[in-house]
C-alpha cells in the first residue's frame, strides 16, 4: 500500500529496531522479565526521565492505557478525558472493562485539549451528586492529542493541579508521546512529572517499534502489584525481552525523537502545503504528525480515487467540503507527501459544485 | 544460561521464525489484521484442520485461554478442569478475570487427565446445587497435561461426550498441543474438532516462536464478536501481521510439528536415561517434552550447583527424595541431555542419607 | 420533614403494601422464591400485561436496571439512552459493573426524550467505527422520563424499530412506570411489548412500596439464567416472599394506577399553580409526577428558608432564576402543593435584582 | 410448611422486628440512608461492639460477604477460606463478581474449622508461585461454620495472626454470627475485632429478620468508598430506615441473643434426642443450630414422607445410612423438634437392610 497516511500503525518496523529484535534472539534466557534487557530498560527508562522510574512493557497502546487506569481508580470511579480520547472512543470498552466498571467523563474541547475549567467543574458537579455518581477518580491526558495538537508543560501543569487539589491521579495517553515531545523540544521530565504526570502510557510502536508500549509509573510505589494485573490481563509476555529490547532501541541514542522529528516534519511539510491548496481549510494546528484539513469534496474523491490512503473525517463544525484527516510517521517518504500535495492542487471536474 | 530445563518458554525464536518476522516487514501494511498474511492464515489454519476455523492470533497463551473462555462462559458459571491446570494455578485469575467472575473448578487426577466420571459427578452436583451454586459453563482440558501427558482421541470423545449432554461447550488449551500431536500421531482433526473439541489455544511460543498463540474455533460461528473482546482486552495488535507471519511460519511445511517431535524426543531421551539412575523414580509418563522425577536430594542439589536449570516441583506424594521437573524444547541441544544424564548418575556425598 | 418535594423516594409506604407485608409474615415458608405469593406473582403479572411474562422481584431500581441490562448485552457493547438517564448519571456505574464493562452512550435531547434519527446516527457511527468501538448493544428508554415528559406509545415504536432494525433489544427504566401509564391512558402491554419494549424494569418503591422492583420480560426465554445473575449479585432474597407480597398487593386492584394518578394530579396542580407565580417558568412539560420550573433566586431562597423540601437543579438553558426540581409522590397532601403555591406567589425582598 | 428443618430461612419474622418495621413507616424521610434510624444504628452497633464501627446495612447474606470481600481484595487476589465457605459454594460466584476476579481457596477441614499451619501454607504455596499466581489477599472465616461448629476466640486469633504476618485482612461471614456468640458466651469484641477480624458480615435474616445483614468494620478508615461499591452494585436502598430500624431492633435489649439462643437450644435437644436413636451418628460438634446426622435410610425416607422438612447433605465419609442436615431458628417450636425425634425413635421396615 503506497502513499498511506491513514495512520502511523500502517508503517513498517525502524531498521535499529529490527536489529534489536535479532539481536535479543541469543539463546535461552529468564522468561517473563527476569532477562538481562529488560532489567536494563529500567535503567534507561529512569535515566531519560530523570527520575527513578518503574515500566512495564506491554505490546498495545489500549493494553497499557486501561493497565494504567485500572492501577489508578477504582469500578464506582470516573476518569475525565478529552471526550474524542482514545480511551473513550478507540478501545471497545477497555478501560470500562480493567477498572471493573469506572467511567470515562469526555469533555468537549475543540482542539482536543481539555482545560482545567472544564475538569474543576465536572468534578464539583461529581461531588454535589454524591454517592449516585461515579466518584472522580483519575484525570487522563492525551499527548499528542487525538486532533493533532500538543498541550504546552503550564498547561499540563494547570490541569494536574486541579486533579490534585482533589486528590485525582493523572495519567497521560503518550501513544505519540515523542510527536508532543520534538514538539515542545523540553526534557521527558517537564513534559511528564514534573509537570503533574504520575502515570505515561509510552507508546513505540506508532513512532517505529513492532510491538512495544510502556508503563511509566514515576513514583515505583504507586505501582504496588501492577505486574499481578500485567499477568491477569494476559499481558505478561514470557519471552518480554523481545519487547524490552524494542524499547532499549527506541530510548537510547535518541532514535524516539529522530522518528518524531521525521513524522512531524512531513506534517509540517503537508499543512504547509494545503494552505497554498484553493479550497483547503486547516482545521487544527498541526503540532504533531496528524493533519486535518477541509477539501473539496471532488478533491478528496479524486485523491481516493489516485489511491492515496486517508480516512474521511466527518465533523458537523465542517459545513463547506469533506474533513480528512492525514497522518505521517517515521517512515513517510517526502515524495509522498510531494505527490499527495501536487495531486491535491489539481484542478477536479465538479469541484465548483461542492 | 546454559543447559536450561525450567520451561520450553526460556528457548529463543527459531529461525524460520525470525525469518517469517524479518520478511514481513515490507512496507506499509493495513493495520490490525487487514493485511494479507493474516488473512492468509485463516486459510492455512482451515486447511490443517481439514475444516474451516476462525482463527485469532493473540500473544500469550493466558490472553488466549481466559479469552476463548470468555466467549464460552457466563460471569456465574463453572468451567471444569484439571486442578493443576494452567488456566487454575498460573495465570493469576485470568479465568475469572476476562469471564467476569466464572469459576474454575479444580478436578484431582493424578497423571493430569481428568475423567468422564469426575465432569459427570462435578455437574451432577452443581444441578443439585441449584441457583446457589455456578452453573455448569465449559470444560477445559489441557493437552498436553500439566503433568506432560497426552489425552487419547478416544479420552477426550469421552469427555467431551459428558460435556456435550449438559449442553457445555469443550475448550483445549493447547499450549503444548503440538508435542501431544506428535506424541499422538494423529491428524490435527481427530485430535480437536472430530473429538469434540470446539475451541482451541493454540500454543506457538513455548515451540520455537517469540509471541504467537492463536484461539481457533472450528465453528466459526461462535466466535461471534470474539474480535471485540480481543480488541477490549488489548489484544488485538495494530501490527498483527508480525503474529500472523510466525503463525503461517510455524504451521506451514511441518516447523510445528518438527519442533515439538525434536522436544519430545529430548524428554524421551532424559527419561530413558534417568530410569538408569539409581534412586531416580519417573513420576509421570513422558508423553510430551516434560518430565517429571524423583532423585535424591543429594543429587538434585549436585545437579543445581552445577548449573542445570530446573524447577524443584514439591509433591506430597513423593515420599523419598525430591521431585523436580525437567522441560524440553525445539531447541533443546542433545548435548545437554547427556551431561544431565551423566551429572545424575554420578555418584554425591550424601546421597545415602536422603 | 414535611412539604417534601425532593422525591418520591421519601414518602412512606402506602398502607395496602403494608399491611400486605403484614400478611405475609405467617408462618415458614420456602426460601428464595420457592413460595407461593412468588409463583402467584408471575400470574397477576402475565395477566397484567397481557402475556406471558418472566417476572424477577429485586428490591432497588438500580439493581433492576443494571441486571436487566447485564443480560441484554456484553461487556463491550454500548446501550443507547438520553444523557440524563437515571443508569448514566445516578448508579454509580452500575450499568457498567453489571455488563462488565458495557458504556452507556447519552444522547441529548431537551426534554429527555430521544429520537429514532439520534439512535440510528449514533449506531451508524459504531459501525463505522468498526471493532475499535463499542458495538452497538441495546437501547434503554426512561418511562417517564427523568424530566418528567413521557413517551407516547408511536414514539417509543418508532425508537425500538430503529433498534431492532440493528438487532438490538430495548430496555425500558420505569421507575416510574404507573405514572407514565396514567398520564397516558393505554395498556401496559400498549405502553411495553406491544410498542417494542423487551425488558421492563417496573418500579413500585417510588410509588408506594417498602422495597419493590422488577424486572420483567415480555418474551420469558430473553430470561435464560437470569435467576443466576440475580443470585451472583446478591440480589436474590432468602424471604423473597416479601417482596412478592409488596408487588402483588401494588399491582392487584390497581393500587400502582391510583397511586400514580394522585402524583401526577398533584404535580399538575403545582404545574397550573406555577404558571400564574410572576417571573416563574415551567421548564419542561408535566406529564408525569415532576415539575421543573425556574424561578427568582428570592423566591427560591424564601422558600427553602421555608422548609420547603427540593432540589435546585443547575441548567445552563436557564439565563434567568434558578432551576428546581419538584417531585409529587402518591402521599404528597394537596395542602403541601396549596401551602408551596401560596409561599411561592408572595412577593420576596431582593426578588427584582435577580 | 410445617415442621421445617430446612433451613433458617425458611422462618418467619419476628414480632418486634415486624413492628419495628411497621413502626418505621411514619411520614416521609430523607432516603438512602440519611435518615435518623440510620445515624442512630451507627452508635448501637458501635455500643454493642465496644469500638467506634462503620456499619452498613444491606439485605443479603450475599451481598454483604461479596461487598466486604471487594473492600479488602485486588482483582489478583486470592481470599482463604474453608472449602465448603458460602462464599465458595453458595454464592454463585459473588465474591468473583463483586471483587473482579478474585479466587476463594476452599481450604479442606472435617469440622468446618481451617487451621492456622493450612493458612501458613497456603500463602507460602502463593509466595512461592509468584506472579502466576493469584496473590494472597484476605482470609475468610465463617462463624459459625457450615458445620454448625464454632470457632473459639483464640482459634480465631491464631488465625488472624498469621493473616496478619502476611498483611491479609480478617473477614467473617456472619451469617450466624449470633448463634456462634451465645455459644462461645464472650462479647461481641472479643469474638470479633479482639481477635483481629476487621470486617464483619453480620446476619440478621436467618435469626428473625426479614432482610437484615449488615457489613461492620472494626476500623472506619478502611470503609473508605465503600457507600459507593454498595449503591454500584445496587444494595443502596432509599428507604433505608426499613432496614436499619429492623438491625436496631435486632440489636437492641439483646433480640438477636435472645433468638439465638433458642435456636442453639432446639438443635442441643435434637442432638441430645437423636444420640438415644439407633443407628443414628453425629457427625459434627452441635455448636449452634445445626445438627448434621447420619440416619439409616428407612428412617429418612420415613421421616421425608411424614412431612419433616429437611436436606439430605452427601457426604463421602458417610459410609452407613444417609447423612441429613437439621437447622432450627427462632421460630422453631419445641414440639416440632420432640416430633421429630419421636418419629426418628420409630422402628421402620427395611431399616435392617441399610
């Protein structure tokens, strides 16, 4: 499938990943997790975050999402979240399903990013309902956001605080951790705990890995016992180092954000582009490696039709054209990006019409 | 590590595994099982077991057990097995975890294999029991055993008979399904599906591939929605043709079964040897790639201070020494069989006082 | 605490209940339903609607609710509602630990009742959305609704059409069914089963009862082990009889209808009242025993400072007064809504500056 | 049904219960348990244990074993208890439910009595298993027993010491809590929190009620959020004064010892009648009010066919005549129990041939 931007899991596994995976295929070793490289990814992991950390690998991004939330609320709790996050809409169920029940409180927000208003509100509303309602229980960030746009450390910061002030764990989806990270250029730390972050889902295998997320739990005592739900939820791999050894790649010698630096650079490179596109309109700031963008509805048919992979992204705010939306990843070609943006500024039979 | 008996789950990835891995990273691919090779192995698969199957590859035999039970039981239902079955004792409540709360119901037996007569006598009971007590949901059995012995076609026609009458569908968790096909000699057909077996775990991961197990329903119509629960349990991968590549690998040309022929002829060859072995007592018949011996303390500590990798196995039925188990693999050198063979026989200060 | 308005649910019980509690206190009698007002019950209710129905005592319109649903769908399925619905905002999850993990999926609408073009579009989404979203799993109706408006008999056809036009089952949440039924005149077969409704959680406690729910299916074999679910969750009472009697002596001689009739009456007379109070504004239309209307803050404040018992019910759609919430019950005296009435239409200091 | 040894269930209520009830019913009230009989049952129940205690009602055995259990377990957890517990055979998998997954380990004892070396045990067999395996997580002790045995206060503490050596929990199943207390002739503190049990399942239903348990826990702080878990899971009833206001007059002026110790009474005098009956065995200790016998089988057809209300319970380790389970209550008459032993004393034909 050539010219995809449907999303980054579409793409292939990074060279140095690969090699990794070859590479940890030397003889017997302790099965689940008792091997040398997953021993040494605690290392690292503490290392790149500047803080003593515990991580657990797992191989999805839901996987290590409701771990994470079922290790922070409990069934009568509610986690408030963006309300096009990923663990609302992309996970069948899953974080209902882990915490045994909790609910997953979407707040609207245009840009995908939630603000602290929002969330002290919809905890005041919990808390007058009392014992009826779920309990707030966790709040949970998505960076990069699902619409493409990353949340800046001050505002992370504002928001844990208000999860804090109620005593609310927070966690943050990082499925493109690394996206939001090139894009902010500051440290792992700032982006993380130090701006409120208890819990990261880390995601790899977007931004190159075969099959790697993580765990990041930055104080290892609220951690007490996850590698029992790991094992419960049948996420416990016997032969983890071929997942640790993925994410030692990935971490060391900065291969994460050269991936992400790539992927938001095609992105760039697309906005850029459809802005000079007659009939384009950008919907959202494009921070990370997602673009979505308004075209004529005879311009997106005539794209599908030239075989370019995308999904049609339907939004009642769009009332001129048809939304879509574009994502790159490490490995996007920027002849791709070229051929899709060439083929975009052509002129399409019916295109008046829209 | 060297000379390792603790499991088959401690040896690397094969080479045509690793092979299969490496090729299927061409390019970009359709995500989360759109992509060719996993709609290749629903061919593959039908065509093994000479019916046609719907099959799901997931990567860890605890997520393919409690999942595939899922799909077959009720939050308030029993599910009979052995009670040392892995689905009881190792895999931290998944069972009851994915089911919603649906009992395991340990049966005793003392070579692993469970009989008619206990499954009639367990679901006589818990009719008797009425609305009180779990309902009667499934039976599950283990093939090979825990105890590395293999059921007969013609034993589990037998149970699954019992089953059938009380309307409970039959589960195999076949972990080790290939060692007891070997050890079986018979078609992959008669030894699931044509014995009443209507879903499957199929084990790849402990015979030579680095993540790939596989619920297989030879019904296709009961793995209604099974997608769903997968997805809900963080089960389904985005990459999942890096999964569905070991799995035509293992199965494709015989690696399965050569495999798992080369483990069991390994624990034949311990076996043999060690009736050899004066105060050496096989507890177990050596059906598949497991065996299971009593040896003088003396020994077994000899044994472990020179390195061998095993699992003291501590049963109250072994009155005279101590027991231990000794695992197999595909990758088993036979090397290393002879210097166990030739360390047990020597003769350890000691030994005499056991 | 006198002049009530705050629920239904703080009104005692009615006497004919009583004294069949009374009555049934005589003597042993078998447990867990095996007695005789339980059997007569499934009688009077088969009669009652007008066929065979499958009827389940439980004592809280939560636990009615939640397991009437658990056994509509699967734990990764979604049920269709209004954004209000009593299973979204007021059980604590329990919607959600009941299914195992099932989201209820809110949909707004003004006056609490939904439309068959929201539930179509909302299904159509799903499918759309494929296996990573909840699959669409049942539609759930409250009967009247919780802002007090009632469905008519074609609506609730024209919703469950569109449900089972996708294969999903209809719940309806009557919690306060009687009242609906009066307002509207028609058969409880017309009010249910006749208009496409599967499973009806038929409360009495609000309406008179100590403790009296009850699930009810319109087609008996929808109630497969549902005596298991009932059992698994503690809701099976030891002297079940108990509640059998309360159910019996509200349904017989149409306690449940008179009951219902003197709220609604009530509710209409605060209804008419209000609409002559000055700077008063009936929200939503009376069909059913609730009355929201918004009024001065003066006027509210006074009438707290009163001891008038209600909820202030925050809306955003109010730009002027507040918002409250009157709640009439089958024991609210007519003198409670005249006294009310009357301490509302006096003139309050401050009442200008609202 | 006359002469009922089935079960204490199947007795009525009593008198100062039934009035208590009735005299509950006196105007509105706030619900869900703001109610004055409520608060006032907090500092009964607090009195009677000699410790501050929060204390909270629910009307099934079931729920409050189930409840208390999710309070004190993980998902992972394992929960050790005697083999025929409730929680383990009678429940139909609440505890499951209710916990999420956690597994009740029936741990074998003749007299319904598990011992502290079984506990140790156990708990080393997990430690040792590690992460495969369900974690220990709570010990549960039924008082009395299903055996009708009662454990004494240093049996008690032997145990919670070594549940305490391990930081597991204390919880016991109540159901007769009253009957094991006239036994034992100790104060409510003793049999409880002095011998470290930390929550209680205190059963009024089976002793004069007619829906009353109630959940106690002997240290406030570890009933954090358990108001949510009993409105989630449907046992937060609005009229809760009807079940506090049977618990308070259970409670107070010594009801619940009073009844209890009739019942105790009228099964020493079924015991003591039937050592004078020929072929008749006792299998158990009569602590409280539950006589298990073994009777020839003519006599327990006979004795079945007069009209005696009874089970017959199978036991293995009964190996001449048929093994019968007796349970008195408050309720049952003397001369039901004379009866009974008068026919019992009856020669009947075809007893010889047993």
């Amino acid at each position: 499938m050539s010219r995809n931007f449907k999303s980054d899991n579409v793409s292939p596994v990074c060279d140095a990943i690969m090699s990794a995976i070859n590479a940890a295929n030397n003889g017997s070793a302790p099965s689940y997790g008792g091997d040398d490289l997953t021993r040494q990814l605690e290392t690292v992991a503490s290392e790149i975050f500047g803080t003593e950390v515990a991580i657990f690998p797992v191989t999805t991004g839901t996987a290590a999402n409701a771990l994470a939330l079922s290790q922070l609320v409990q069934p009568y709790d509610a986690v408030y979240c963006h309300e096009t996050a990923h663990i609302v809409t992309d996970e069948c169920g899953a974080p209902e399903f882990f915490t045994g029940g909790a609910k997953t409180m979407g707040l609207p927000a245009a840009d995908g990013k939630i603000t602290p208003r929002q969330v002290a509100s919809a905890i005041a509303h919990a808390e007058d309902m009392g014992v009826h309602h779920v309990k707030p229980g966790a709040l949970s960030l998505s960076q990069a956001t699902e619409w493409g746009t990353v949340y800046q450390p001050d505002e992370v910061s504002a928001l844990a605080a208000v999860a804090k002030q109620h005593g609310l764990p927070v966690h943050m989806d990082g499925a493109r951790f690394a996206n939001a990270l090139v894009h902010l250029g500051c440290t792992p730390a700032e982006a993380t705990w130090k701006s409120g972050v208890d819990v990261l889902s880390l995601g790899a295998t977007k931004n190159g890995a075969l099959c790697a997320e993580a765990v990041v739990f930055f104080d290892p005592a609220r951690a007490r016992d996850f590698e029992r739900r790991r094992k419960q939820t049948g996420h416990l791999w016997s032969k983890l180092r071929f997942v640790s050894a993925q994410l030692l790649a990935y971490l060391a010698d900065g291969l994460w954000l050269e991936n992400a630096r790539h992927a938001n650079a095609m992105a760039s490179l697309l906005a850029q582009g459809l802005r000079g596109v007659e009939g384009a309109t950008l919907l959202q700031p494009v921070d990370a490696n997602e673009v979505f963008v308004a075209l004529p509805e005879a311009v997106v048919a005539a794209l599908e039709s030239q075989g370019f992979g995308f999904y049609r992204w339907p939004l009642s705010s769009v009332t001129s054209g048809v939304a879509i939306r574009l994502v790159t990843s490490y490995s996007t070609p920027r002849d791709h990006v070229e051929e899709f943006l060439e083929a975009a500024r052509r002129k399409y039979c019916g295109e008046k019409s829209l």
